[in-house]
C-alpha cells in the first residue's frame, strides 16, 4: 500500500507513545478536598464514597501527613458544623470547624497549601448556599456573608478562598472584604462556572449539605448551556478572580476548553462527588479497572485545558503518576 502517513506509526513501542504525549501531568496539579467535622477522635467512613472519611481536626491531622508522604499538598477543607442556622454563622465564626481544622494544619504542616471552599450549604439550617428571603436566596444579602467567611478562613490561615456559592458580584466582594483585612496576597479560585448537577449527589450526604426544599437551579448554572460559562468565566475575572474552577469535570471537558480559550487564568476542574462515587462503585462490581479509569478520567480534564484538578483520587492518581500510568 501507498500511504504517505501511517499514524499508527507513532504507536508502535510505549517509549514512543510516552514520547509523542499531548498530554503531561504532574502531581503539583493536585488538590485534595476533604471534609472536617467537631469533636475528638472522629474518622467516618462516608457511606456514598468508598474510602473517603470526615475527620475530626486531630484525625485530619494525620490524614494531611499522609497526603503530603504522597507527594499531595494541597487541600481543600469543607466545615461539617454541629450547629447550622439560618446564616450560617458557624462558617465564619472564629473558632468554627474549619478556622480550627485551618490553624491546626498551618502550625503543624506550614508546608500545606490551604484552600477554604466557601460557602454556606453546610452551615445553614435550610441547605441554600445563601440567606433566604422567602424561598428564594437573596443575593445581595448573601455577599455580606460570604466575603466574611473568606476573610475569616485567611485569618485561621487559609491560603487560598474558592467561593462556591454562585451569588453574583462575590469575587469583588470578597476581593475587598480580603484586601481590608490585610489579605492582598490571597487568592481567590472562584467556582466560576458551577452548574446544578446531580454529581453532587454524595457530597450532600458527606457534608449534610442538601438544600431542605427545592433544589439549587435559581444559583448554579443550567447544564444545557456554553455561552454562559463565558459569561461568568469573564464576570468573575473582571472581579478580580485569580483562578476560575468548572465544576463538575466529567461531562464537561467541552466547558473546560471554552473557559480556557477565552480567558488567561489558570483553569481548574473539579472532579466531583459523584464522579468519584460511579467509578468506585462500579470498580467494587468488577465492571471497570479502577486505576485505569481513574486515570483516563482524570487525563480527559487535563487534555480538555485543566491546569489545576480536584479530585478525591488525589493521592491514587499521584501513585498512578509515578507509575507512569497517565501523563
Ligand atoms: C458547596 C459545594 C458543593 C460541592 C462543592 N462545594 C455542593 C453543592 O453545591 O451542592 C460539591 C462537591 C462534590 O460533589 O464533590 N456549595
């Protein structure tokens, strides 16, 4: 045969597969997101996702030194208050959850980056990511609120704030709640372009975060649309964001690599609960490999243009990286 291109040509050994890449990936693009809760000596299997635990600050502790023998050092915390109220107050109370979870792990691991997701979900009595006026979250009400909680997880040592919220105008907000603080060095990863997905699905169970009547449409973005990720990607750099996050990953590799090409921050993907959860469950059947799934999974998110990955699978994919399984 007469063909002048064979691409199979550059498939015939794994040196030269590893070679002709597109895709490289590192573990300092990792963050690992878990989950605190109050009290001494807690360490709670989260029935919905195998393998992932709330930890009491003393147990988080030692799950930190564990990430950072695996090469991760980058977290993210999520507050499981015991009090939640119609604010939310204990997300920005000073010697709430995640401000102790923040100062124990900066005074033991100062080599720990820090990110606070903030939000009100988890604090609040009904659920809603915001202040209710009737049934319906109140943005401009909900603002006040939100750049206090960033202001104070930079205070407990936060490094970084991701607001996840939705709210419009939070980025400025926060921007100025941070840089009246004292906090101009701070950055915040906005959860830019976060749709109401259904992903989410076992995170509400881990952090008891599941809005007590109707659902979180009226904030998070509707999955049919594109051209709205455009819209808040550029909204929230406007404001000031130094990060922008999609949210969720799988399924939305389309969105990742529009963020990327109309905007000139680095990208983030959030590889969500329920992402996490099908691959485990299914690997648990003995229907899918779990590694290699993981793997391509996590490959798709870097090739579609993440820079920066949150995954539950942080420390697997970090082994599966030394490996040379991916990347
Ligand atoms: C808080 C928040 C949620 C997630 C991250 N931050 C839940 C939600 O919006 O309902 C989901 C993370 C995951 O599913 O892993 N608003």
């Amino acid at each position: 045969m007469d063909m002048a291109m064979r691409p199979r040509r550059l498939r015939t050994s794994e040196t030269l597969r590893r070679m002709v890449r597109e895709t490289r990936v590192s573990k300092s693009a990792l963050i690992y997101p878990t989950f605190v809760v109050e009290g001494q000596g807690r360490q709670e299997e989260i029935p919905s996702m195998a393998g992932q635990y709330r930890y009491s600050v003393d147990k988080l502790l030692y799950k930190a030194e564990e990430m950072l023998e695996a090469g991760i050092d980058k977290m993210m915390i999520f507050g499981i208050p015991d009090h939640k109220d119609a604010c939310g107050s204990e997300a920005y109370a000073e010697h709430g959850v995640v401000q102790q979870a923040m100062a124990a792990l900066k005074a033991r691991f100062p080599e720990l980056y820090l990110i606070g997701d903030v939000c009100m979900c988890e604090y609040t009595s009904h659920g809603h990511c915001g202040i209710l006026e009737g049934d319906y979250v109140d943005n401009d009400k909900t603002l006040p609120y939100i750049a206090r909680i960033a202001a104070s997880q930079a205070a407990a040592g936060a490094d970084m704030v991701a607001p996840s919220d939705m709210m419009d105008g939070r980025v400025a907000a926060i921007r100025a709640a941070l840089d009246e603080a004292g906090f101009v060095k701070t950055p915040i990863f906005s959860y830019a372009v976060k749709y109401a997905s259904a992903f989410y699905g076992p995170f509400r169970e881990a952090a008891d975060s599941a809005p007590a009547f109707g659902d979180r449409k009226a904030y998070q973005m509707d999955w049919h649309n594109r051209r709205e990720a455009v819209k808040e990607a550029l909204a929230d750099v406007a404001e000031g964001a130094d990060l922008l996050m999609v949210k969720p990953a799988l399924a939305y590799g389309d969105i990742i690599s529009e963020v990327k090409a109309v905007t000139d921050v680095p990208v983030g993907a959030y590889s969500v609960s329920g992402e996490y959860s099908m691959i485990k469950t299914c690997a648990a059947h003995g229907y899918v490999d779990e590694t290699a799934i993981m793997c391509e999974v996590a490959g798709a998110a870097f090739r579609a243009g993440a820079d920066v990955y949150l995954t539950y699978f942080a420390k697997e994919l970090a082994r599966a990286m030394e490996e040379g399984r991916l990347g």
